[in-house]
C-alpha cells in the first residue's frame, strides 16, 4: 500500500497574484510545506516582499511580473519559471480583481476587465502550464473560485459570471488533461478579508448579517485555505480531479437560497 505525503518538497509551484491576499498566502504555505515557489503579479515590489518571506521559510523564491491578460506576457512568465526551475508542478491561480456596483450601471470596460483578469487570465495561464505539465509527464491545477462560482450574489455580476466560469473551465480541463497526468481542481473561499473586500469588512451591518449565515460564526483567515491547497497541490489529492473544494465555514451548507446582496 503506498501512502501518499502531504509535503510538497522537490516540487515547483508557480503562483500568481502572489503578492498579497489569497496568493501571497498559499505561496507561503507552498514554501512550508517544502516547495519552491515563482510568484507572479503587476506589482513587483509586492512580489518582493513574499519572495523575502518565502526565503525566510528556508525555501527557495522567485518574483516575475506579469499582467495575466496578457498571453505574451504569461508565456514569459511561464519561459522565466522553467529556465530557473527546470519545470513547474503546481500551478495556483489567484490573480483576481472585483468592483461592486448595480448590473445596470456596470460598464463595459469594467466588464473586461474582471473578466479578462479571472477567467481569460485564468485560461491563459492553465494553458502555457498545462503545455509544460503534459511535456513533463503531468502536474497540479488550482484555481481559486468563490461562492458565487455556486450562488448568485448580487451587486457582483461581471464577478460571479467569472467565478462561475472559472469553475466550469476546471472541470473541462480536468477531463480534457487527466490523460496527461494533470490534475484541475478549484477552491472556493468564503468571506475572507483581503484588499478586495476590505470595504464589506468596514461595513458592520453587513460583517452582523454575513456572520448570521455561517454556521461556525466567524469569517476565515487566510491560513484557513493553506490545508485545501497543499492537499490539492500534494500526492494525497492524486485521484482528485475536477472538483472544488469550498473553504467557507460552512456557509453553502446552511445557505437557504434567494439573491444575497453584498
């Protein structure tokens, strides 16, 4: 009987949005766990920061900048990661952006942008991994959904549209690559705060009624999504494939239906 490990050492993880937030978390507990980790971002000095923190974890970091729109710039990215590396093991996708507003008065603009950012940006750099785990012999996906990737939150549109679509570009991926080797999972977290909810968090009426639905009473911390992606990222989650897995408090399981507004 083989029992698999939860540690990642030897392996290559890239991450991108890596420098704050969601990623610059789990980049971290990538590096505890034994892995070597890019962090990929806009924000180099953000980048930087998280490379002299993985350091500090005794690990081994790396920072390249990159706008995840942008394929030329996601293959660079991807390029940079190999030359140094030698190959790439994990791929985690949190690079995100939000903006809350009424459906009717959102913008085109707006609209591109969250969606070229969460699902296109998404896409794009699954398939230059990908095209490196199917050379390499296989890999590790990990996509970061969301609540609404299951329910419709209102004042969110143009992010839920691309959270859901980031849930459905997992599963086909992961029936499309699973005869190469690469596993295509998803994280769905719940209420977390970061610099993109900073503003609900402000907001006490809101923090009263959002606490009132998640049956262990609290919101997460970031160290909350570490298991669920090591375990995704790790040989444990080796016949895993196509599912998310929801880090939220419980909050779908007591969820009673109807539109929620943030």
């Amino acid at each position: 009987m083989r029992f698999p490990t939860f540690r990642l050492d030897g392996k290559i993880a890239l991450v991108t949005g890596g420098g704050s937030g969601i990623g610059k978390a789990l980049a971290l507990g990538f590096a505890n766990a034994g892995a070597k980790v890019a962090v990929a971002g806009r924000r180099v000095e953000r980048l930087e920061e998280t490379v002299e923190e993985i350091e500090k974890l005794g690990s081994e970091g790396m920072a390249v900048r990159c706008d995840v729109t942008r394929k030329e710039e996601v293959e660079r990215m991807v390029e940079a990661v190999v030359e140094r590396f030698g190959r790439i093991d994990v791929l985690l996708n949190a690079a995100g952006v939000n903006r809350r507003m009424p459906s009717e008065e959102v913008p085109e603009e707006v609209w591109d942008m969250i969606l070229d950012t969460n699902l296109k940006g998404t896409f794009l750099c699954c398939q230059a991994v990908g095209k490196v785990m199917m050379r390499q012999g296989g890999g590790k996906i990990i996509n970061i959904g969301s609540l609404t990737s299951q329910i419709g939150i209102g004042m969110i549109s143009p992010y839920s549209a691309s959270k859901g679509g980031v849930l459905l570009l997992t599963r086909a991926l992961a029936v499309e690559w699973a005869r190469y080797n690469i596993n295509v999972n998803c994280i769905g977290p719940g209420y977390f705060r970061t610099e993109m909810t900073q503003a609900l968090f402000e907001n006490e009426e809101w923090k009263r009624r959002a606490l009132r639905r998640i049956p262990m009473r609290r919101f997460g911390e970031l160290d909350d999504l570490i298991g669920a992606a090591i375990f995704l990222a790790s040989d444990a989650s080796d016949y895993v494939t196509g599912q998310i897995i929801y880090v939220d408090g419980g909050f779908l399981a007591g969820w009673t239906g109807g539109l929620i507004e943030e």
